[in-house]
C-alpha cells in the first residue's frame, strides 16, 4: 500500500485522538506565550512607572527646595517682625520672587493685637491706602467689617504683585478656620505649620 492509502485508512477515532493530543499541547503553548508576553509588558510598564515617579518626586523635591528658599529670602524682611515700607516689600516680590512659577503671590500679614488695631489701621492708611480696613469672613462664607473683639487679628497688610491682590488688603486672615488653626500651631511649636 502506499503512504497515502495507509494515511486515509487512519481511522476517524484515531485522527481525534491525534487532535485532543495537539490541541491542549497548542493551547498550553499559546497560554504560556501570553503569560509570558503579559508579565514581560506588566514589568515594562512597572519600570516606566517607577521611572516617571522618580522623576516627578525629584521635580517636586526641586521645587520645594527653590519655594522654601524663596520663603527664607522673605525672612531677612521679617526678621524682627518689622514689616519695612510697601516699596521695600515690593523690591522684594520684585527681585527675589519672580522667577519662581509656584509663587504667584506673597503677602505681609502681622499679628495686631486689639489694643494696636486702631494704630495698625491709621499707619496704613497714611501709607495712602485711605480706604483700608479689616474685613473678616462670617462663618456662612460672608464679607464684613471686623466686629470689636478680645482676639488678635492678622490682616493682609501688604500684598505683591498689588495689582491683582489689592482686594485682599485688610482681610483678616484669623477669620478662616484653618488659618486659624495653623497660626495657633505656629504660636505654640515655633514652628512651620500647613
């Protein structure tokens, strides 16, 4: 007989068993293939990850370091809790701030006590800000006039860049609650509170 009459004589049950034996021997191989495939593209996008988060954490690190540095070049100008003129606090935005793309504004708030409130408010306004005042936020998010009171206040008292912060002038910042809260930290530690 020849090969191919010997091929076609094969039985059907044989050809099946033939099939059951390759076909789970392809499947396992092509399964084995994607897991391995997977697990290859799963570390891929594992160390590009790990790679992209290393770079953004140095890149906040970097900029945390250049914003802190900002802030100590303020110290020299607050050293003694001695605000200067609104000309030296603006030399200062001027020349020191910006350059730095996180700063978009600084302020000057000191903390007034009741009995200096009237003398703080009458200082600035001779500075020529006749219209300056203390506003305070209301616990309902509402604008007033300070209320008389037995606390300190800590009001905006110079602003830069002025132009887009003059609104601000004379909010007291103690009317926020977690500003509050911050600055009470700050009193107690001595140190830098958020």
């Amino acid at each position: 007989k020849n090969k191919y009459e010997f091929i076609l004589a094969v039985s059907r049950r044989a050809r099946m068993l033939v099939l059951l034996a390759v076909a789970p021997t392809g499947i396992g191989l092509s399964a084995l293939g994607y897991w391995a495939l997977a697990d290859r593209e799963f570390d891929a996008i594992n160390s590009q990850f790990a790679a992209d988060t290393k770079q953004r954490v140095t890149e906040i690190e970097r900029r945390f370091r250049t914003n802190v540095t900002a802030i100590y070049s303020v110290a020299g100008f607050a050293r003694n809790a001695q605000p200067g003129t609104r000309s030296d606090f603006r030399l200062l935005f001027e020349n020191r701030l910006p350059s730095d793309r996180d700063i978009s504004a600084i302020y000057w708030i000191p903390r007034v006590s009741p009995d200096q409130l009237a003398a703080h408010i009458a200082a600035v306004q001779q500075e020529g800000l006749s219209d300056y005042r203390i506003v305070e936020q209301t616990a309902n998010g509402e604008l007033r006039d300070h209320k008389s009171s037995d606390q300190d206040v800590y009001p905006i008292q110079f602003a830069e860049p002025l132009d887009r912060n003059r609104a601000w002038l004379g909010f007291d910042m103690a009317s926020l609650p977690t500003f509050r809260s911050a600055m009470n930290r700050c009193l107690e530690t001595g140190q830098l509170a958020v």
